[in-house]
C-alpha cells in the first residue's frame, strides 16, 4: 500500500478562487444581518460563540435580502433559539464515538468506512448532528492518516470508504490526489463515496483537477451532495454538477427535514425535479438528529411520513427520497416511510 501524505498542492488559478472564497466567507452575524439589510439581533451571541457562523459568499448571494425567513439564510444564521435544548437532545447523537476503528475512521455499518478527511467545512449548517464533535482528537490528517488508512488495509470487509468530514472538499486537490491513490493500492477497497456540501456553497471547488482525478480513478465513485431547498441551486452550481457526472460518478443528493426550510410538500417537490435537472438523484431525507443546538428545526415524524405520501402522489417513484432516521447501533438506517 502507497501512502502519501505531503499535501503541497499545485496551485492554479481555479484552485486560487475556491481557496480565496473560502477566506472570504462571511464568519461574524453582524456582518451577515448588515449584508442582507436584516437588523441587528444581539440575542444571537452565544450561539455563534459556540458554533461559529461559516458563510460563504455565493451561497449568500442566494438568499433574498430582508427576508428572516429565508430557508437558505436559516440553515446557517446562529440564532439565541439554539440554546433552548431539551435534555434528550445529546452532543453526539449517533454515538460516533462508539464506532472508531481508527483515529478518524469509523465503522457503522457493513462494507464501508467514513474516513474523516478533515473537520472544515464550506457552511456551518445550523442543525449539523457532528456540530460538537471532536474533531482535533478525531481526523484522518497528518501523521493519523497512515494509520487510519492501515486500519482500512487490514480490514478486508471494506468494500466502500466514504470520504467525509467536516467536508473533504475542503482539502486542496494534490492532498485529494495523494489520498484516493492510497485507497486505490487497497486490493479490497472497490468505491469511493464523497459526502460534500462544496459543489453548492462554492461552485469552482469542482476544479478541471478534481474532475480529472476522479475521471480517472479506477474506483467506482460516488458523489453525494446535500441540498434542502431547491433555491439553493443556480447556474453555476448546475455547471459543477454537469462536471461531476462527466466523471461517472453517480450523484446523490441527502436532504435533512428542517422546520421553517423544507417541511412543505411542495418545497420538497420543487427539490426533488430541480435534482433532476441537474443529473443529480433524490437519495435520503433525514429525520434531524437530536443534536443539542437544533430542537427547533425538528418535525414530527407522522408531519414527514405526510408530506412522503404527497410527494409519491405527485412525482414519479425513483423522484421520491427515502425517509430515514439513523437510530444507533443499528446495522442500517431506519426508513420511516
Ligand atoms: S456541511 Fe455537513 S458536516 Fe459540514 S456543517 Fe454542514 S452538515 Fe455538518
């Protein structure tokens, strides 16, 4: 196995404007409310103190100004109903840290391991179920990755590892590079699935780089993305995407149920066949995780196995998402309709 682990990246002009949007991205609520003609809301302090606010600006740029309720600006603004949790609502909700096979690698589940490339991410999503996890004593970086990547070596069973994070397109390409070859010197190892938010937040991270390493890796790959309203998508993202499936990949989308932005069975519709437009399939809806910071974004259960049905009633069977909720310690995802 060929393990490589110098991350100097070669440095283009397209790998320059993803980087840049990245340290350009909006990270204190005042500047955001200002931006988006919204008032001040000094209650929002202490949860951007403990989850900071991560916005890039193409993403902003979606959301319609003056509008509170915007379902693009609430899946990122911090607000003071974040500290109003129940005590069922737990730091780490899927037991995470009961599933670690390696230093940044876990295993929940048959065939596959989540690699966990890094603990940056493009956006920080209010309702994140890994929003307090630990990520400095738990990432597949630097010196831990030779031994996360031996652990998948020695496991034989691993027939899919899932990139992860945190967002791995967060990592500059030549890291990227360097870590798909070792996954490909792993007899065993046959797909690759990337779980990224990048493709939306900040389009030119689908560098003609990253299509290529991916075009011509020889593993199968697969692309999932997550989106939770379709005016989340525009032309620029639509472009990234027509670039990921040059590569073969087969891309999905995961969704999460979040009151105020998509528990609408209409809103869930429109997302469902702008996927479609875009090449991309509807894979999972998630029942939100009891993460502490995001009781508020929760819906019922029989609100969401509602809105299913309506959807089944107005799009086509492979246009519908499967409606699940993870439930620890069980061997797959529970569909709930
Ligand atoms: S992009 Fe994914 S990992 Fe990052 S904050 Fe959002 S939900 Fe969490």
């Amino acid at each position: 196995m060929q393990i490589l682990t110098n991350p100097s990246d070669s440095v283009g002009a397209e790998s320059e404007s993803w980087q840049k949007t990245m340290r350009t991205a909006i990270r204190d609520v005042k500047s955001l409310r200002k931006r988006l003609n919204l008032p001040p809301d000094p209650t929002a302090a202490g949860a951007a103190d403990s989850f900071e606010l991560f916005a890039p600006l193409p993403f902003v740029d979606r959301i319609k100004p003056g509008d509170e309720s915007d379902p693009l600006l609430l899946q990122l603004l911090p607000t003071a109903a974040e500290e109003q949790s129940p005590a069922h609502f737990l730091a780490d909700p899927l037991q995470e840290s009961d599933a670690s096979l390696s230093t940044g690698v876990l295993k929940k589940y048959a065939g596959r391991a989540l690699l966990i490339v890094t603990g940056a991410c493009a956006i920080h999503c209010r309702y994140c179920f890994r929003r307090h996890f630990p990520y400095s004593d738990n990432s597949a970086s630097g010196a831990d990755l030779q031994d996360a990547l031996t652990a998948i070596a020695d496991d034989d069973s691993v027939e899919e590892v899932i990139l992860s994070g945190g967002d791995p397109l967060t990592v500059v390409d030549q890291t990227l590079s360097n870590l798909i070859a070792s996954l490909e010197s792993i007899p065993h190892v046959r797909r690759i699935r990337i779980h990224t938010r990048l493709p939306i937040m900040i389009p030119s991270r689908v560098t003609d780089v990253f299509v290529e390493l991916l075009k011509h890796s020889p593993l199968e790959k697969v692309v999932v993305i997550h989106a939770n309203h379709a005016n989340e998508f525009d032309a620029d993202v639509a472009e990234a995407l027509s670039k990921l499936k040059s590569t073969g990949a087969t891309l999905l989308n995961q969704t999460v149920l979040l009151k105020g932005v998509n528990d609408d069975a209409q809103k869930l519709i429109e997302l469902s066949k702008r996927l479609l437009s875009v090449g991309v399939m509807p894979y999972y809806l998630h029942q939100l995780d009891q993460v502490i910071g995001a009781a508020h974004f929760e819906v019922p259960e029989e609100t969401g196995k509602r809105l299913i049905t309506e959807m089944r009633a107005a799009l086509p069977g492979f246009a519908v998402p499967r409606y699940v909720r993870e439930i620890p310690g069980e061997p797959n995802k529970t569909v709930l309709a």
